[in-house]
C-alpha cells in the first residue's frame, strides 16, 4: 500500500456518516527489517471536511511558512481529527470504521 492510495479518499463510520477526506498520514518504523531500518507502518489517519491546503503542511506546526497563508489554513482544518488504524475496517474506494471506533482524537493545533 502506498500513502497515494489513502489520501483522499472519503472516511465514513460504521452508520455511513462521512466524517470526512484522508489528508495525512501518521506512521511509526516498526515494520520487518529492510536493510538497516525498519519498514513504516501505517497507524493513523488524519481526516478533515476539506482537502483544501493541507499537503502543504501549514496546518502542522506553529511557525511553518508565511503568516496568513497559516492562519487561513489552519482555520480549514480546525476541526481535523486523527483515526488510530485499528479502527479501520475497510479500505478500498473508501475507508470505513469499526462500529464503536475508539481513540479518535481532534488534530492538535
């Protein structure tokens, strides 16, 4: 799986209400051996309602590029959340969740 096959695409729950769109991905290194480092995981999402800005990472850090570009984006995503991997059921044109989805959080700012 490669993160271009996740990102963007739509995250409902189990009841099929759309929480929203993949804009980013999470990942530790603790995955088999692949020469000096371990392999990445996947574990977890983080979805918003817009796509809008957020591959350019101005949402993510406090001084990260140009002061109102910033500010404007951080606004679109105010209400991202993260999705821990294991509660994800599918993933195929869409993700969906595990019914009774556990440890979704909002996106710190």
């Amino acid at each position: 799986m490669r993160a271009s096959d996740l990102i963007g695409l739509d995250v409902i729950d189990a009841a099929g209400t759309a929480l929203g769109i993949v804009i980013d991905l999470r990942c530790v290194q603790d995955g088999p051996l692949r020469g000096a480092m371990q392999a990445p995981r996947v574990s977890a999402v983080v979805v918003s309602r817009r796509h809008t800005g957020s591959l350019l990472g101005y949402d993510r850090r406090a001084q990260q590029g140009p002061w109102l570009i910033r500010i404007i984006v951080q606004f679109l995503h105010r209400n991202a959340i993260i999705v821990p991997w294991e509660n994800v059921a599918r993933h195929d044109s869409r993700i969906t969740l595990t019914p009774g989805a556990t440890g979704i959080a909002k996106l710190p700012q």
